[in-house]
C-alpha cells in the first residue's frame, strides 16, 4: 500500500469515527460491555504502542536502547509526580538527549 | 481560559514534534501535513508514522491508527447531548471531537460553558496543530539526527502521558495493559511493524475476565469472557499469529 493511501484511508477512518460518536444513539451506551469495551481499547492499542515504538529497532527486531529507555522512565517519573503533560514530554526528551550527549 | 491556553501549547508543540517525527519516519512533509489536516488525532498520526518508520506492513499500520481514533467516537457519544449540533455543523464539529476538546468540555459546569470551550478549544487546536505541524516537518530536515535531541522517546512518552489516566483508573485497565505490551514484544520480532499492535487489541479480553459478581449471575452465558481466562486469550492471540504470518 502506497503511504498516500495510507494517509488518506487513516484521515477518513478516523473522522467517520468521530461522526459516528455524534450521530450514533446515546442507549448503545446502556449495555455496559459495550461501554467498557470502549473504555479498554485504547488501552491495549496505547500500551502496545508504548512497548513497540520503546523497543522496536529497525526492522523487525528487539532492542534494548539504554537512553530511549531510560528517557521513558522519566516520563514515568514526571507522570508520577503530576507533571503536567508538556514538562512530561521535555523530561523524557532531555534525559535521552542528555544520555546520548555522555556517551551511553 | 487558561486551561485552554495550557492545552493549546501543548499541543502547539506535539504538533511540533508529530511533523518532525513524521517526516524522519519517511512521510513527505506534504504527507504529514495531509494527516494532520484529515486525521486532526494526534495518537493516530503518531502510530501511523510510527509503522511508516519501521518499514513495516501499512494496511495493518492503517488500521491500528484508525482503531485508536475509535475512542473519538466514545468521546461523540458523550457529547452528543451537550452539543446538540445538527446538519453541516454536525459534520464540521465531528472533526474537532478529540482528547482535548472533551477534556475540556467535560470540565465545564454548564452547558454553555461546555458549548464555548469546546469550540474555542477545537478552532484553536486546528489550527494550532496544523501550524507546528508544518513547522516541524519543514524543520525535521535541518535538525538532522533526531535522536541526538531525545525526539525518538517523543512517541512514546506522548503514548504514556495519554494511557496514564486511564491505567491508574482500575485493575481491569492494568491487565488489558501488562496483556496488550506480552502479545506487541512476542509478536515483533515475528511480523511486520504494525501488525503485533493490531494484534494486542486483543488483550482487550483480558478487561473482561470474570468478576465475583458476574460470575454469580450469569454462569452459563455463552459469550460470558468468564470462559476465556487470560492464558487462554494469548494462547488464542499466538495461533492468530500464526495464521496471520503464512
């Protein structure tokens, strides 16, 4: 598939998704599995991403790359302590950078 | 107002980092902007690039992008009754119903505050993040290196922050969560780059384990998830793999 494609298939999926919040009827939310079902993918989906993006290499391969894990517990730090959102991003940002700048 | 404010700058500089991060991962700075422009869900854009990135297969990288905008349609269902749009502002509003515009929403106390924040929220974050979108895809090339500034962590530290809240909600959530990352490990170095995270949506299951309560009452329904233990669901999860990579 051709990354065009991809690009335009993901933009319109993502806004029927969203149209379809808004026009669908408010009682499908009635059926609890329904609801928690809504409520517990993204949290697959987030995780996953989280764990491939972490650990991913080039390829289709594992790694343990010292700085970007070390940048992520940062951010867990930062979550931790209620940072807000942006501060989150600069932490773990700088703590790679700053391990990649030392040599590790 | 200055909730807004906040949000509007974080998002002014994700967008920042969702162009850079995009066109490092191999988008054309026109194809990242398209997203930004189409999509407007910041998670969805991040996952895509992400797939694009590793080279790896874009139907799944496709789905699994269009999958997470699908909390979207929760955040619509939930709105809905506050809005109360109908027509063509139904389908302009439709595309502004994000994270931060129900944050915002939902924060309010009345409907009219609700109404006010949520579209200066969206009009302000389209904008926003279509800006520093191209800013950051026109200045990834100048940047060089990107991991040399931390950018590759920028994914999923973005990731993090958004699962946070929910993770902490609830035990149910921690499982799905310790299931979905097992299943997107294992299955790596196995399929192409965006198939394992399509395939921990399945860890979903997990959420749905039995309860003291549910069990009591109905403990011959069929599709009662108190039939898939959680062992029971990877092991489902592995033979999909193995199918899904012939």
């Amino acid at each position: 598939m051709n990354v065009w494609i991809a690009v335009i298939v993901t933009g319109l999926g993502c806004y029927a998704l969203k149209f379809g919040g808004l026009v669908m009827p408010q009682r499908i939310l009635d059926d609890p599995r329904v609801r928690r079902f809504t409520e517990l993918v993204p949290v697959a989906l987030l995780t996953a991403l989280i764990a491939v993006q972490t650990l991913a290499a080039d390829g289709p391969s594992l790694e343990l790359d010292a700085p970007r894990l070390a940048g992520l517990g940062a951010a867990v730090g930062a979550l931790l302590l209620r940072a807000p959102f942006l501060v989150v991003l600069a932490v773990a940002a700088a703590v790679a950078a700053g391990l990649r700048l030392a040599g590790l | 107002m200055r909730d807004g404010l906040g949000v509007g700058l974080a998002v002014g500089v994700s967008g920042f980092a969702y162009g850079a991060a995009a066109v490092t991962a191999g988008l054309s700075a026109a194809q990242a902007c398209m997203l930004s422009l189409l999509a407007f869900t910041g998670a969805s854009q991040f996952a895509l690039a992400g797939v694009v990135g590793g080279g790896g297969g874009l139907v799944a990288g496709t789905l699994g992008a269009v999958l997470l905008g699908g909390r979207n349609a929760l955040y619509g269902l939930r709105l809905a009754d506050v809005l109360r749009v109908r027509g063509v502002r139904r389908v302009l509003t439709a595309h502004v119903v994000i994270d931060e515009t129900t944050a915002v929403a939902t924060a309010q106390p009345d409907r009219a505050s609700a109404r006010t924040g949520f579209f200066t929220t969206g009009l302000t974050l389209y904008a926003t993040w279509n800006a520093t979108t191209l800013l950051g895809a026109l200045g990834a090339a100048r940047l060089g290196d990107p991991e040399r500034y931390g950018l590759d962590v920028l994914g999923p530290a973005v990731f993090l922050a958004l699962l946070w809240p929910r993770l902490t909600a609830g035990r149910a959530e921690a499982r799905v969560a310790a299931a979905a990352a097992v299943i997107a490990i294992a299955a790596t170095p196995l399929l192409p780059s965006g198939v394992p995270v399509m395939l921990a949506a399945t860890a979903t299951l997990a959420g749905f384990l039995p309860t003291r309560r549910r069990r009591a009452e109905d403990p011959q329904d069929p599709q009662d998830p108190a039939d898939t233990p959680d062992t029971g669901g990877t092991g489902g999860t592995r033979g999909t793999e193995a199918g899904g990579g012939s």
